[in-house]
C-alpha cells in the first residue's frame, strides 16, 4: 500500500497553469483505465 500511495504522489502534479493541469489529469485517467482494461481482459 505504501508503495501505491508513493506512486500516486509521484503521478501528481501541481502545474500553475489549468490547461495543463488537466491534460496531465486526462493522461492518467487514460492510463489508468487501460489498466483495468488490460486486467479485466486477462481474468
């Protein structure tokens, strides 16, 4: 868990500027569902 936790705050990133905010946001809600994806596809 804490391995997850230090990932996340890796990931995380606090741009002054908004759009760029949520492109780096869009770019890993993408990531993350294609994970899930993969690991659904695999069961």
């Amino acid at each position: 868990m804490n391995e997850l936790i230090r990932l996340a705050r890796s990931l995380r990133c606090e741009p002054s500027d908004p759009r760029q905010a949520f492109a780096h946001r869009l770019r890993i809600g993408l990531a993350v569902a294609a994970l899930i994806l993969v690991l659904s596809l695999l069961r």
